[in-house]
C-alpha cells in the first residue's frame, strides 16, 4: 500500500520505528509469518433490501468475492446486520442473499436495538449459530466456539494479533453486566499482551467519533477505553456512525500519542449515510459520501495498512502504521 497520510505521519513519525531483531531467529525450515487480511464493515442491510446494484449489494458481492477467492483470513461484522427490527425471517430472506457468501469467514458483534433488544428482537444469535430455519450455516466464530449469546464476549487470535469482540449494546441494556465486561476485557487483554500479542478490539457504538444528527460519541464505553489504553490495543473497530472516520493513534484522553490507539469507524456497509456535526482534533479523516469497507493487512511486527474500498462512490483512505518500538 502506499505510506500514510501527512496527518498520521505527523502524530506517529517520533519513535514509531520497527523493534530489533529478536535474539532468538527462526530455524529455516520453521514457516515464515504470514500477513493477516481482513475485510470489516457495519450498518449493513436496508429494510426488505435484496438488490444486487443497491449499496448494500454492491458491499456484499466484492466482499463475498474477497470470502470465495480465499483473499481475506477473516470479515468483521461491526453490528446493525439487518435494519430496521430483524428477526430470523428478515436475516433469511434478505441479509442472506446478499451477504451470505461471508459467513464463512465472519466474526461478528451485536449493536444495540437493530440487532438485539432483550425482550423484542432477539433472533441474530440464533441466525449466527445456523439456527434459524433456512440458513442453517454457521458463522466462521460460531463454528469455532459453539453459541454465541448477542451480549456475550469472546476473542480470538489471528496470527500474531488478538482480537476482543463486545457488544456495545450491553452498556444501553444492562450497564452493571458491561462494567464487568471491563474485568473481562482486563483480563483477556493482559492474557494475550503476556504471550506477545498485538491487541486490537471490536465493538459497534465508537467511542472516538465525530458526532451525527442521530449520535454522539459513546462516552459510557470510557471504562472499556481505559483498559484498551492501559494495555496498548493497536486498533478498534466500530461501526453506528453511517460514515467513515479514522482517527490518529489516540489515548483515553482523546490526544494523539505514537503508542495510542487506531480507531476505525466503518458503518458505510449500505444504510444511508449521513453528514457529520462535530469536528474532534483526534479525527485525521472522515467522510459521508461513500458506501464501501475497510480492508486491512496486519502483520507479525504489528504494524499494519488500511485501504477503504469504496464500492459506491469514490472517497477513500489509505495508509500504513509502522510497528511499535
């Protein structure tokens, strides 16, 4: 990919240079590091929406193309799967056929009221364990780790990367069981930070944002942002927002630091999009014109590159993270 844009450049440039070479080299005959690649996007399927040529279709066919020609490792589902109530019948009968090449390759989180509200719409589980009738394949998470419950957390590791799944819907439904998310997470976290692993984390609502018409940041998440800071997580990504951001690598105290955190915000998945009514310093850049989704290549060293695939529409971003020091 070509090298960041001038504004991480700015943030990153002191000190963001590749570590030394470990004392203890590789046999040659031992496997070399393969780069991970990953596809990710949120906000994804309109209501009764099945058009090939719609945004949402448009999504669904590159990224299945991505799925089928074994050119991605993994595709992340950032939440709101299926608008605008969805249960096991709108999953079959729309999300399905257009987005349903990518399970195979899908880790996914629940967001709040589209996906799952206790007590309503409580169906996207089920649909993710091949339970509901007529889909009954299982996501690519779901068939390593059994039922996935919408609120419950897991992790996973890709190569030498770590990755958290939570669903942010947990803060609106039931903040006591959120907080000891907080635990959870600590604890993931510090686990996987002990045996080398760069750390990056998954959850629907951002928290590093510029405010919409509709949303503003989640500042309930703080408590999540301080455990992803305390122990150095690499990048986030989130979706909600109907627009694309990046932010500079940022602290829990929203300042752009070299060892802080890369946070996506990718919910350009096929809803409409919308114009954005805040500009926050630690945004390097952002916009609401195009439909599309993030690809990522994640390496040993933990650094990274990003491109924004646009698929309807032309903005996009495109850039690399050095390694930490």
């Amino acid at each position: 990919m070509t090298a960041t844009v001038a504004a991480l450049l700015a943030v990153s440039a002191a000190g963001c240079t590749s570590p030394p070479e470990p004392p203890d080299r590789p046999s040659e005959s031992a496997s070399p590091a393969r780069d991970i690649r990953i596809a990710a996007v949120g906000d994804m399927n309109g209501v009764r929406t099945y058009a090939p040529d719609s945004p949402s279709g448009r999504n669904a066919v590159a990224i299945t193309r991505l799925v089928k020609n074994n050119e991605i490792d993994a595709f992340l589902g950032l939440g709101d799967f299926q608008y605008n109530t969805a249960y096991c019948n709108d999953y079959v009968n729309y999300w399905t056929r257009l987005w349903g090449g990518t399970k195979s390759k899908l880790y996914w989180v629940s967001g709040p009221n589209h996906d799952w509200r206790p007590g309503r719409n409580e169906d996207l589980d089920n649909f993710m364990n091949g339970e509901c009738p007529g889909a009954p394949q299982k996501a690519a998470s779901n068939q390593e780790r059994g039922f996935i419950g919408n609120g419950e957390p897991y992790s996973t590791d890709f190569g030498n990367w770590h990755f958290a799944f939570l669903s942010s819907a947990q803060w609106r439904y039931n903040p006591a069981r959120a907080r000891e998310l907080t635990t959870w997470l600590d604890r993931d976290l510090a686990a996987a930070k002990a045996v080398g692993k760069h750390l990056a984390v998954v959850h629907h609502e951002p928290y590093f944002t510029s405010d919409t018409d509709e949303h503003e940041r989640a500042s309930d998440h703080k408590p999540w942002i301080n455990v992803m800071w305390k122990h150095r997580v690499r990048l986030t990504l989130s979706g909600s927002q109907h627009n694309y951001e990046r932010s500079c690598p940022v602290n829990n105290a929203d300042q752009c630091v070299y060892d802080g955190m890369t946070a996506f915000q990718v919910s350009t998945g096929g809803i409409g999009l919308r114009p954005f009514t805040s500009s926050p310093p630690f945004i390097v850049q952002r916009f609401s014109d195009t439909h599309g989704f993030l690809r990522l290549t994640l390496r040993e060293n933990g650094s990274f590159d990003w491109e924004f695939v646009p698929t309807t529409g032309s903005s996009t971003d495109v850039g690399t993270r050095p390694a930490p020091q």
